[in-house]
DNA sequence: GGATTACGTCAGTATCGTTGACATATCAAC
DNA sequence: GTTGATATGTCAACGATACTGACGTAATCC
C-alpha cells in the first residue's frame, strides 16, 4: 500500500468514527427528551428516572447494587431516593437474610410512573428498529456491547447473545 | 393468534427495547469515560469537550450554530467557551461578510486537545467496530439515526447512507 | 432612523454530581 | 459477647452544568 493509499483509508475511518460519535451525542440528547418533559412537569429530572428504571427491572435490589449501577455515591443516591419513597413510588423493605440491607421496590404508582417514561421511549424505539430492519438491530446491539466496560458487558453479554438468537433453533 | 402468543410477543418486544435502553446507558456511560478522564486533570468536563469536538468539526462555526447543535443556552456556553479561549484552546475572529459574528476555531493547541481525546474515544470505537463486524456497524448506524429526531437526521443522514456504501460500486 | 439580529454578561436558581466526616444497625468471627 | 467489618443514612460544603430573565453593544436590514 502506497501512502495516498493508507491516508486515504484512515481519513475513511476517522469519518466513520466521528459519524459514530455524532451518531451516540445526537442519539442519546434526542432519546432521553421524551423522559424528560415528563419528569419536568413532576419537579424530577434524569436522576429519579433512572432510579425508577433500575429498581422497575430489579425488584428488592439492594442500595449498593444500585449504586454500583449508576455508579453514584450514596449521597447523591439519597437526594433522589428520599423524594422518590416520600413521593410513594418507592418503598424499602429490610433484607430478610441481611437486616441491614434495605431492598427496594417500585410501587404501583412507581410502576405506573416508570411505564408511563417507558412508553415515551419504547415508541421511538420501536419506530427505530422497524424502520432499520432486524439484521440491523441485532448488528446495533453488538456493536453497542462491544462500547461497554467489562462490568456492564457481564451484566448484559447473556442478553444480547440471547437477543441475537430470538427462536429456538435459529442460527447464532 | 391467540392471546398467549401476543403475550409472548410482547414480552421478547419488551424485553428487547429494554436491552437497549440498557445498551444506550451503559454504553454511553462507558464510552465518555476515557475522556473524562483526561478532561479532568485539566480542570475541564464533558462540556468543554462537546465544544472542543464541533469547533473542530467545523471549523469558523458561529455562536448560533454551535448553540443549535449543543441545545444550550448562550449563559451555559459562555462559561464554557471563555476558559477555552482563555486558555489558548479556541480563537474567535469576526465574520467578513457579517462582522456581528463570532467565528470559532481551534488553535493548534486546541486541536491537539481535541485529538487526545479523540484518540482515547477512537480506540474503543474500532475496537467495537473490528469485532462486531462490518454490517454490524451499518446496522448499528441504520438503528441510531432512527432515534435522531429530524434536525440531528437532516444533520447526518447523508453521511450515514454514504457510510453504508464506502467503495464506489458497492451495492447499498 | 428604527427594528432586528448576533453576541456578551450579570444575577439568581436548580439538578446532579463530588468529598469528607460521622452515626446506627447488623453481621460475622474469634 | 466484644470486636471489626459491612450496609445504610445523613450533615455540610463544594463544583459542574444547565436554566431564566434582564440588559447592553455592535452591526445589519429595511
């Protein structure tokens, strides 16, 4: 390979990362817009959000393993915690096992609020991956996978993997 | 169909569209992470990032046109903006067809900055791309532009179609 | 010359994150 | 059963990033 050659596949390549990056800036701002009209009529922001989304999926998950999540301190936990179990759409339970811990759950109304900000997104992604076809979302999905740190790719390689095989039998 | 099959559809739907938004976190998340890093040891955040990569990306932008693509106000940039030329990162000069204007540019050290960050960002991204493959990544890019909303879409999708045909000839 | 536009800035406020320190209850172990 | 570690909560101070509202200046447009 000469060197116009190579410069010319790298510039390629830097274009197809910087698309990459426009394509997550501009992805997440537009993505997280519907949640956030919402919560704003409610007095809360992306943080409580965020905290319903994880205890919805996680019933009786405990602080630390929430804080390991968000990766949060557990001050900054508490500020949207407290008004999230004093609002009533959150509620602590002890750990049987462990007394300490305090296991957290959604109540109805945490339930009804949390699908309600669901909705909002699952109709854009929905609409979003109609409109690019399945081979497209199973490549967005392990291309996304391939961004996370080792914690988080633990804790959603199974899923994917699984997601990518969606009918018993199916080719890998 | 019966009502446990469309319940069952549901629920993979569901269950789909939640491992995604768990993607888009965790990815989002992971994928700033090595930025940060180094933006904090100059006293710096995510803020001045975003205007270190779009003054670099077009270069001569005016004020407007990097509020329109931030989505924040001129108080929030200002504070950003003025460390930045302070510190010798961004130049401004006055438009020659419109001297009210404020063209933004990076200086050599600006865009030196820009690359170290774009690097650290770079190699997590071709190490994504190198193994999720080739129409992975063109599905990857299919499913985040459908989550743009149209301003961002207008603003990439020209360049996303040409990513999906990189070589003259090739079939899209 | 008057309205609009582009930009800057001052003042105040809100959200969401941080560090550091300290308290309490519980568990685990010797 | 004291002792040390763990799980959680909380007080205080701080920092980054966003916001609104108001005002000022310079340049352009008509």
């Amino acid at each position: 390979m000469d060197g116009r050659g190579t410069a010319g596949l790298l510039y390629l390549r830097e274009e197809e990362i910087r698309l990459a990056m426009e394509l997550l800036f501009y992805g997440y701002r537009d993505f997280t817009a519907g949640p956030d009209a919402i919560l704003a009529e409610l007095d809360m922001g992306r943080a409580h959000h965020r905290v319903l989304y994880f205890v919805g999926r996680h019933p009786g998950i405990t602080v630390s393993e929430l804080l390991g999540i968000l990766r949060i301190t557990k001050q900054s936990l508490g500020r949207v915690l407290q008004p999230l179990i004093a609002g009533g759409y959150v509620v602590q339970s002890r750990g049987r096992s462990d007394r300490r811990q305090r296991l957290l759950s959604l109540t109805p109304a945490g339930e009804a609020l949390e699908r309600r900000l669901f909705e909002s997104q699952r109709a854009l992604l929905a609409r979003a991956f109609r409109d690019a076809g399945g081979p497209a979302v199973e490549g967005f999905r392990k291309v996304m996978l391939g961004l996370l740190g080792p914690e988080a790719r633990a804790r959603l390689g199974l899923r994917v993997a699984a997601a990518g095989a969606p009918v018993a039998g199916k080719v890998a």
